[in-house]
C-alpha cells in the first residue's frame, strides 16, 4: 500500500456517509434490494476508514464482520456492533444478483422492512467509527 493511503481514511469515511444517504433515497423511492446493498457498504467503508485510521492498514475484502474482526487486534468492537455487520454481510450479494436466488429478482424479494433494518444496521456501525475515530 502507498503509505499516503493511509491518511485518506476520512474520504472512506465521507463516502461511507454518502451511501448511507444514497440507501435512504433508494428506501424511500422504493428500492429495497438496492437500499440494503447501499447501507451494506456504508458500512464497509466506514470500517475500512476505521482500519486505516486506527490500525493503520487498508483491507480489500467486502465482509463487514471480517474488517471488524481484523479491527478487534487493535479495538474492542461490542457485539451489538457484530451483529449488526452480520446482518449487513448478508445483504452483499443476494441484494443485486439473481443467480443468488433459486428463481425471480432481487428487487422482488426485498421489502421495506429489510431496508428499514439494514439502514438502522448501518447507522449503529457508523455511529460506533464515528466514536472511535473522533
């Protein structure tokens, strides 16, 4: 990695917000698969602005629990925060391909409700970077 990487923790961070908003208009036009994949890599990124910022490396995987777990060498993550990363893993690939499913598209099998919750998954891991990266 070019050691400038590294300070440009904040950037992964302002995008992590900005698909967070991005989820949000999705949700409320009524894009739910699209809106679970959305809040799925604000959480990412954030993640991975909190790796960089506070472990001081850069990670190319997609697995929310995967960063965090590479993040606990350094932190302590809640469980609360895991299990929101859990949730949202699940959204990476189902939410936009269709071979991910027996039959049908993703957009039909994602309600308002997942969105709902994936959002909110989405928020408690953003609120929690937030704190630690100050």
């Amino acid at each position: 990695m070019i050691v400038g990487a590294l300070s440009r923790y904040k950037d992964w961070l302002k995008e992590a917000e900005d698909d967070l908003g991005s989820a949000k208009c999705l949700l409320e036009g009524g894009h739910y698969s699209k809106s679970c994949f959305h809040s799925h890599q604000a959480a990412e990124k954030a993640v991975k602005a909190l790796l960089i910022r506070c472990c001081g490396r850069y990670e190319e995987m997609h697995s929310v629990v995967g960063l965090f777990k590479l993040a606990t060498e350094s932190l302590e993550v809640p469980q609360a925060v895991f299990e929101a990363a859990n949730r949202l893993d699940r959204h990476y690939i189902p939410s936009r391909y269709p071979n991910a499913w027996p039959s049908g598209a993703p957009h039909e099998r994602y309600s308002k409700r997942d969105a709902e919750e994936a959002m909110e998954d989405a928020r408690t891991i953003l609120a929690f970077v937030k704190e630690k990266i100050g």
